[in-house]
C-alpha cells in the first residue's frame, strides 16, 4: 500500500510538473511585456494559503495538478483599457505570451531526455543469433541465413546483438563489414555491405516482457511471463513471427495459446489497427534476457534529445491528421485523462527513470496538443492573434466572444469524449 502511494505521489507530482512549467512560461513572458499578472498558482483551487508580493497574488492550492495564470485583461469583454492588459498589448506580443507555454513545455522535455541520456538507457541484449534476413536486403546479399550466430564483426568478437549493432553501425552505410558465424558446426566468413536496412533481425524468444495498459492483450488478460506458442493455430517459434502472424488473421477475435508457468493458457484477444503501423496490434512486446546500459556523451545527448522531439511531434501529428481525415478512429487513437495516468502510474512503478521518459513524451503531446488551431487552446489564440495582425484591426468583441465560446464547447466536448473512450477500454 505504501509503494502504491509513493508511485500516485511521483505521478503527481511529474504531471503537475508538466501543466506548471507551461503556465510559468506565460507568466514569465507576461512580467518581460509589463503585463499585469493577478494570480499565480500552484495547484488549483481550493486555496489553501499565499502571499501578494507587488500587483501578483502567490497562491498554493489543494490540487497540486498544475497550476494557472490569471493575466489582467486577458478576455475581450475587460475592455482592455489599461495599457498593462493583456488584450490591449500589440498582436504579435500575446503571440509571444500565448507560445512561452509550449516553449517551455519542449525545454522540459529536452532536458528529461538529455539526462536521461547522459545517465544512460537501459537497453534491451539478444543474443547475436539471426531471426530472419529480409528477401532482397544487404544481409541476403551476403549470404547470411536465419540460424546464424555472429561470432565475429570486423575483427572484434561479438557477445551479443546490441554489440554487433554498434561495431556496424560506427562502421557507417556503405562500408563492408568482415564477419565469421557459427552455422551449425561449421564456421563460415561473410561480408556485409552495410546498409541503414540491412534486412537484418535478431532470434527473439516469443516471450512477452510488458503488456500495455488499455490495450486489447490487458484486457484479455494476457501478463508478462507468457510464452507464446501459437496464434490461430499456427506454431510460433521467435518474436518476428508474432506481429506477422496477428496482422495476418482476419478482423475480429484471434487466439492464442501460451505457456504460463507450465500451464496451457488459450487467450481470445481482438487486435486494433495501429495508426502508425498501419497494422494490427495487440499491445505487447517481448522480454529481454539481458539489458545494458549505454550512456551517451553530453553533444550527443543533445543531438539525440533534439531528434527524440522532432520524431515524436512527427508520430503525434500524423495521428491528428489522420483522426482529422477520418482515416482512423478518434477512439482508436486518441487518448484522455484516464489513459494518461494509467499509462503514468505503469511507467512509474518501472522505475523512476522511465517516468521520466514518459514525463518528456507527455510534454512533447501536450505542446501538439495546445498548439491545436482551437480558440482557449494556445494555437486557436494564436491564430486569432495572426489574423488581427493580417487585417491591421481588431476582431469586434463580439466575434471573439463567439469563437472562444465555440473553442470553449469543442475542446470540453473532445475531453469528455476522449475520457468516455478511456472508460470503455
């Protein structure tokens, strides 16, 4: 019971982390444009004590999941009539106020990723055994087989695959890699003409390692530990057999059978497109029998956290877009509030090192997510602001009113919408 609360608090406390830095990102920028700022809180209401220190109230609040900004003049209907008001300040300055959230909401999570990476990652070692070579690839082209073991990799041993991956890759695309495999009782030599696809993959045992919250493979009761031993009646021998083997079968419920500690376990689960993948999934991966931990110098770290965000924004606005385009289901891809803390509260009973990453992510989500062209979301402000500054005037009070009111409804409604579908899963 004292480890659950002790995960519940880190949750907390990171998530609230993620809502408060972007908030102290508009008032910052607000103090640097002499915007009057009322209030400042950590947590939301009720109150239960602060301070006022200048023409801004200081308050810590009861819910300590965030926290907001309240700006002097920051609704049309306060008129704007002092110079300090929000909505009286030129149209490019609350673009400014209204974008110092989401900056602030990337810098969080570069600087989790960067430490993360310079503390180093756990990653996941196979043996350096083949699990398949790709019909066309660099690796068919040299001769390697399903089977065979590496032993040897331009002229360094090799204990496992995350050992062969590196010695590859720093031997770079188009270089030739020398290596000597183990094929049954002989000893072969091969070249390989490294390509970033080499059409190269390592036997992974069909054992489960994590099952996803809300995914189809939890809610079938599916658990860590499971070694799979066939889907749909077909016999499964290593883990790349396993996503072919459920993309394969028809829409609708597919079983499988498992080996659970000995014990013949038959499963009914019902894959869901991944919207990504483009494939069916069923929310699992595989357990790794070793892990090793690979730290990463402090240019590197930088370069890798700066691709992490770039990778991540790209994945996330694919998904909208295709939500958007009706190509996928907003239930299928679509997460809420439910989701996020089921999500959270697994990756902080891993480790907090892994709540850490998933913090970093969470922030990279909510900056898309706030830069939706929605009036009351950053974005819909935004572009409202750029269109007062196309039309050199200001929008009538009126229309304002309206869009942030219909901004309003929608982004309640997507809410409620998306916590009904968390509910559901």
């Amino acid at each position: 019971m004292i480890d659950m609360i002790v995960v519940i608090a880190k949750l907390v406390f990171w998530l609230g982390m993620a809502i408060l830095v972007h908030e102290l990102g508009h008032f910052l920028a607000a103090k640097l444009f002499g915007i009057r700022v009322i209030k400042f809180s950590i947590g939301f209401p009720p109150r239960l004590f602060g301070f006022r220190r200048g023409e801004t109230e200081y308050v810590l609040s009861a819910i300590p999941v965030g926290g907001y900004v309240k700006l002097s003049g920051e609704d049309w209907d306060e008129k704007a009539t002092d110079s300090h008001d929000l909505m009286a300040k030129p149209w490019w300055v609350r673009i400014i106020v209204y974008a110092s959230g989401v900056v602030m909401n990337v810098a969080l999570a570069f600087l989790l990723f960067y430490v993360h990476l310079v503390r180093g990652v756990e990653i996941g070692n196979y043996p350096a055994v083949l699990g398949a070579v790709h019909h066309g690839s660099s690796g068919e082209s040299a001769g390697l087989k399903a089977g065979d073991r590496i032993i040897e990799a331009d002229g360094k041993p090799v204990s496992g695959w995350n050992e062969f991956a590196e010695i590859v890759g720093k031997a770079g695309p188009g270089a030739k890699v020398a290596l000597r495999l183990e094929r049954g009782k002989r000893i072969v030599s091969r070249e390989l003409s490294f390509t970033r696809n080499s059409g190269l993959e390592p036997f992974v045992e069909p054992v489960v390692g994590f099952v996803m919250p809300a995914q189809p493979a939890r809610k079938a009761g599916m658990a860590a530990g499971d070694r799979i031993i066939s889907i749909q009646g077909k016999r499964i021998t290593q883990w790349n057999e396993v996503s072919r083997a459920i993309g394969a079968a028809k829409p609708g419920p597919i079983k499988m059978k498992v080996d659970r500690a000995g014990k013949s376990v038959v499963i009914t689960v019902t894959p869901k497109k991944d919207p990504l993948a483009d494939r069916a999934v069923i929310g699992i991966s595989p357990a790794a029998p070793s892990y090793d931990r690979k730290r990463f110098s402090p240019v590197k770290s930088a370069i890798y956290s700066a691709e992490e965000i770039w990778i991540i924004t790209g994945e996330v606005v694919k998904v909208v877009w295709k939500v958007v385009t009706f190509k996928v289901k907003f239930a299928e891809a679509m997460g809420g509030p439910v989701l996020i803390a089921q999500l959270g509260y697994e990756k902080a009973r891993e480790g907090i090192w892994e709540l850490l990453h998933y913090i970093g992510v969470l922030n990279v989500q909510l900056v898309i997510a706030n830069l939706l062209p929605i009036p009351m979301l950053d974005g819909g402000m935004i572009l409202l602001a750029l269109w007062e500054g196309a039309r050199r005037r200001r929008l009538s009070m009126k229309t304002y009113q309206n869009l942030t009111t219909v901004g309003f409804a929608f982004l309640i409604a997507l809410i409620l919408l998306a916590t009904y579908h968390d509910f559901r899963r």
